[in-house]
C-alpha cells in the first residue's frame, strides 16, 4: 500500500512497556494562525518542547472533520481533518517531523458512536436504505405517541443530554446516542459496521500513526435487550451499565486481527468506564490479542458519592492508594496498566489529589508524579500537567463551555439542586478545568494564542508557565524530566513487581518495586503537614541511596509536606 511518509520508524515487540505518553488536546495546546484554537502547525512548532521533556509518545485528541459538539468526539469524516486544525498535509508533517525526533503519534478512534453529520448517519435516516442497521433506531414506547414529550422508548439520560434517545420527524424513529444527539451509537452487531470501521483504521495505519487511543471502547457491544430490538430501562447512571456487553472480547479480538494492531506493535489503549479489573484481565492479556492496555475510571470515580460525579465525596489516602494496588496486583502477571491522574475530562491533578497554594503545589505536583510515574505500566501525562498547572477560577455558570456541564447544570437546576450547589460541583469536577490553554509564558493569552483563545487563559499563567519552568532545573517540569529518565534507564521501574506498604497510613504513599535483589523504595508524604517515617514497619533503610526525592537530603527520619524519595535498597545478603 502507498504510504506518504517513508521512513516509518521500527516498533520492537511490546515497545510501549517502556514508554510515557504525553497527550494533546489540539484545541487548547498551541495556536498558529491566531483564530484562537489550537491547530496541527501549532504542535509542529512545540515538538522541540516534547523532545525537551522527554515523552515518546503523543496521543493526539481528535483533530477529524467534526461540528464540534464535543470538541470533536463527534466525528462527520474518518478520514480528514477539520480545517479548525489543519489538514491531511499538515498531519502527514506533524507525524515526519515527530518520528524524526524519535516521538511515536497515537490517533484517537472514535467509533462507538459518529456524528450525527457523519454520511453513514445521514444515510441510515432513510428507514430504506442499507444503512439504517447501522444505528439503533425504535419506535416510540408502547403507548405513546412519537415524537410527544415522555414517549422516549426508554428512560435513560444521556450523558451530556436529557434522554437518550433522539427524535427523527422523517421516519418518525428515534436514535441511541448514549452521549448526546449529536453523537449517534452505532450498531457493532452489523458485521458491515465493523468491516467499515477496520478498513478506515488500517488507512491510518498505512499513513504511519503508531497506535490508538480509543474513546469508550467498552460500550461498542450493547446490552442483550438492545440488540434483540427491545429498548432497555437502566435506571441512573445508566451509561457504565451499557458496559462490557457481551460481544466485548470478540470484537477488540476481531478488531486486532483484521486491522493488524498486534502485528504492527501499535499501542493500543481501550478508554473503558465502568470496567473491572475482570476486564482489563482480559483485555490486556497478551494471549488474547486485544488491546496493550485501558483506562480504568475506578481511581477517578472514588472522590463521589453516588453513580454521578457532580455527588462530591472527601477521598481520604488510603482509599486512592488501595484502588491502584487492586489494578496493580490484578495486572501484575498477564496484561498491563496505564497510569493516569489527568486527561481532557478530569480535573487537575493538583488541585484535586495535591494542594495548589502557592506553598505546596511545586511539590505537591512532584510528589503526585513519582508516586504514579513509580507503579508499574504506561504512565500519561496530559498536556500541562508536566509543570504543574491547576484548576481555573471557574465560579459562574457563565464561565463553562462544556456541553456536559451546561446539561447538568440545567438539569441540576430543573430539578430543584441549589444553583451553589450545582456551582460547587462544576468546579471541582468540570471539564473546562483541563482544557484552558496550555500556559507557555506569562505574556497575554500565555503564548497560546496571538488572538482571542476560544476559553479564558487561567490567570496564574503569570506564575505557572513552561518557560519559567523550563529555566529552573528544580521545577515540576525538571521532575518530569528525571521521572520519564529513570523509567527508560532502569529495568526495575519499568517491570519490577509492586507491593503498596503502610496501606492504612493516612499520609504517606509508601510502596517497593522489586526486581530480582533490585528494591526500590518509594516514600511519598502525600500531605501538606510533616509526616515521621515508620521505619519499624518499613524495610531496612540502611545504605539505602536516593534516586530521586523532591528535597535535598534524603536521610532524615521525617518527611516535609510533600516530600517524596525514591531509594534502592541495598541488597539483603
Ligand atoms: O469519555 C468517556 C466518558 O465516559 C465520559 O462520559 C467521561 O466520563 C466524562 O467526560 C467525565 O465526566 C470519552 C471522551 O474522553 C470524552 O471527552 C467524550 O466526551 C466522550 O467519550 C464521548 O465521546
Ligand atoms: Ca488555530
């Protein structure tokens, strides 16, 4: 097959055990023509930066053609991209110029559901064509009228809207969009779907992109109930009971063999809400060839107290710590993890796990890093994150952007939620945290844009930048820096077995990395108050040296807010 770029650089088996990902959210990284959004041209220009930091890999969000209803997880064409952000040209020299840096480009698949604009949607609106199948198309409830308030076929809320279920005047049917109108489910029962899906992923995978990161990928085999014909009553929080249906495995197994995921050594990584660790055995089992690895959500669904995000919940230590041993000793013999705080959903690590006062947050973001950066897997960092920025001043509706938080806040409200309420679930949790620009210096707009960003710079960009971070070697941006190096240099970070320590302490995060005789120790105060080091209950630290630690010293028996060490044990004889 033609491939437009030449020099595709060679993938060993199971590169990806070795690697740190580094994701880009286009629309907020770096604009180049000053309409105010990030575009292709404007990572090309930043790839000295990421070479800088060290990363492997880049994850790119979705830059396809897309009306943008979520910021481009609603897809009209697979195989363009949106001239928001550039184009094919601009793609193919984004992909050459990072591969001549030795940086490896991970597409986003989006293929649970397409945008409603998509052609094989618009087509499947005509109850005659071949295409109708290719969604999930019924007729009003029994009973009701289509098209009336109420005659939805079932009472389950979309994600990001009312119901899940959209009304079509022309065949007078409703469609499934488990996320929003705008995003219409497709139908994987309809082999055609499949073939259509695998024939556009293995026209990337000629163009040269090294892997995928693919959105909800454990919601493509719907529940028994929907594809017999029937709707499904799921009750609240139905979206992560639409997970790991049946046909799950078949189709990620189906999936690597028609398009070559194994073959190819991609890297390939299922997004999955609601999975298990049941699941990601499975899943990440090399034997099954499926996928490298997922994204697990319990971590990120512990600071709640219900089904929905927007129910806060205190998350104390222990309980944070405990979740990753669980995936951590559930992947420890087949399979594999990924690690993530952070990522175009979530809240800032920072602000949300550390402390973002102007006292702790240098070292809080460092110590929140060498405790994941020290578990076992592919460790991600999202864009910003490498030198710390936090959650923005978001205190007023007015303030968000988010078709997620929008809808829950008319929801909330409707529903008779205390409009301070609903605020202060917003901005703990709310998307548009993660998405402000990426804070390059501390010039107007942050150098993110020569024009007006499409959201508000956060005001701190005049403390919290990359370029001050870059100047100083004891920065966040210096810590990620020695992290991503230790992790390539040292077989121990990278394979060795995990034990989690102290697992009840309420502040420190202590666990050992073993290799062989290799020991590693990891001693992290997760804490803004100083914490005494147990060493009656902790291996003996005699000779043991610092590889790493976020304060200078590294031999007192009591750690600072925040301090963490990395020591290698001496060998016991
Ligand atoms: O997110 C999947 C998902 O489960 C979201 O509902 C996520 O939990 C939510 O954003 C957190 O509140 C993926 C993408 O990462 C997200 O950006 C998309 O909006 C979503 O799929 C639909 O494509
Ligand atoms: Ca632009």
């Amino acid at each position: 097959m033609n491939s437009p770029v030449e020099s595709t650089p060679s993938r060993p088996d199971q590169w990806w055990r070795s690697a740190v990902v580094y994701q880009i959210y286009p629309r907020s990284f770096q604009d180049s023509n000053g309409d105010g959004i990030g575009d292709l041209r404007g990572i090309i220009d930043r790839l000295d930066y990421l070479a800088e930091l060290g990363v492997d890999v880049l994850w790119l969000s979705p830059v396809y053609r897309s009306p943008q209803v979520d910021n481009g997880y609603d897809i009209s064409d697979y195989r363009d991209i949106d001239p928001l952000f550039g184009t094919l040209a601009d793609l193919d020299e984004l992909l050459a110029q990072a591969h001549r840096r030795g940086i490896k480009l991970v597409m986003d698949l989006v293929v649970n559901h397409t945008s409603d604009q998509h052609p094989w949607f618009i087509e499947s609106r005509d109850p005659g064509s071949a295409k109708r199948d290719w969604y999930f198309w019924r007729p009003a409830r029994p009973g009701g009228t289509a098209g009336a308030p109420g005659a939805e076929p079932d009472d389950n809320p979309a994600a990001f809207a009312p119901s899940a279920w959209t009304y079509d005047p022309t065949s007078g049917e409703y469609y499934l969009g488990i996320f929003s109108p705008g995003q219409p489910d497709l139908n994987w029962e309809n082999p055609d779907v499949r073939q259509a899906v695998y024939a556009m992923m293995r026209w990337w995978v000629d163009r040269g992109v090294d892997g995928f990161r693919m959105d909800v990928i454990n919601l493509i085999s719907k529940p028994a109930e929907l594809t017999t014909g029937n709707p499904l009553d799921l009750g609240q929080g139905s979206l992560r009971r639409v997970a790991n249906g049946p046909r799950l495995d078949e189709f990620l197994a189906e999936m690597n063999r028609e398009v070559g995921l194994d073959e190819h050594n991609l890297l390939t990584v299922g997004e999955m809400p609601g999975a298990t660790i049941e699941v990601a055995q499975r899943v990440t089992d090399p034997a099954r060839h499926e996928l490298n690895m997922v994204f697990t959500f319990e971590h990120v669904n512990l600071d709640q107290s219900s089904w929905s995000k927007w129910d806060l919940a205190d998350l104390p230590l222990p309980v944070l710590k405990g979740n990753l041993a669980q995936w951590q000793e559930g992947l420890a013999e087949a399979g594999w993890n990924s690690l993530y705080y952070d990522n175009h959903d979530q809240p800032r690590a920072v602000s949300r796990f550390g402390d973002d006062s102007p006292e702790h947050r240098v070292n809080s973001a460092k110590t929140l890093a060498t405790v994941l950066h020290l578990h076992k897997g592919t460790p991600y960092i999202y864009q910003g994150e490498e030198f710390g920025m936090t959650n923005a001043p978001l205190t007023e509706i007015g303030h968000y952007l988010d078709v997620e938080s929008l809808n829950y806040h008319a929801l909330a409200t409707a529903g008779g939620v205390a409009e301070e309420q609903v605020l202060r679930s917003l901005a703990a949790k709310g998307r548009d945290h993660a998405r402000t620009p990426v804070q390059w210096d501390d010039t107007d707009h942050a150098g993110f844009t020569t024009g007006t960003p499409w959201i508000p710079v956060n005001p701190n960009h005049r403390e919290i930048n990359a370029q001050s971070a870059r100047r100083d070697p004891d920065s966040v941006f210096g810590h990620f820096q020695r992290l991503i190096r230790l992790r390539h240099d040292d077989q121990t970070v990278r394979e060795g077995r995990f034990q989690l320590l102290l697992p009840d302490h309420q502040q420190l995060w202590a666990f050992t990395r073993t290799l062989g005789d290799d020991t590693l120790l990891v001693l992290a105060n997760c804490s803004s108050a100083p914490a005494e080091i147990p060493s009656e209950q902790l291996p003996a630290l005699d000779g043991a040296g610092v590889v790493l630690g976020t304060h200078p010293g590294g031999g007192e028996s009591r750690l600072a807010p925040w301090e963490s060490r990395i020591l290698r044990l001496q060998p016991s004889s």
